[in-house]
C-alpha cells in the first residue's frame, strides 16, 4: 500500500497527455485572465475622444 502512495497511480500514455494539456491550457488560461484585467484596468482610463488616459 505505501508503494502505491509514494509512486502514485500510473496513468496511461493518453491519460498522461490529456492531463499535461489541461495543465498548459490552465497556464494559458491564467495569462489570458491577467493580460484582460490589465488591459481592462488601462481601458477604463483611456478618453475614448482623445484617446488620452484620463487622471
């Protein structure tokens, strides 16, 4: 049983890559978030007639 706890269960090939793109897909998913809230935050401030940022 200890074996098991510290190897972990096996996953297979398919399982491994399923798993390691939804990994990679949550990171891009994160940076994506970030950008847009920043973006977002700049937009706020932008005169959208002069396209000055505002005070």
């Amino acid at each position: 049983m200890s074996l098991l706890l510290l190897t972990g269960c096996s996953r297979s090939p398919k399982e491994q890559l399923a798993y390691q793109h939804a990994e990679e897909q949550y990171q891009i998913n994160q940076r994506n978030a970030q950008a847009y809230q920043q973006r977002g935050e700049v937009d706020g401030r932008i005169d959208l007639a002069s396209g000055r940022l505002r005070d």
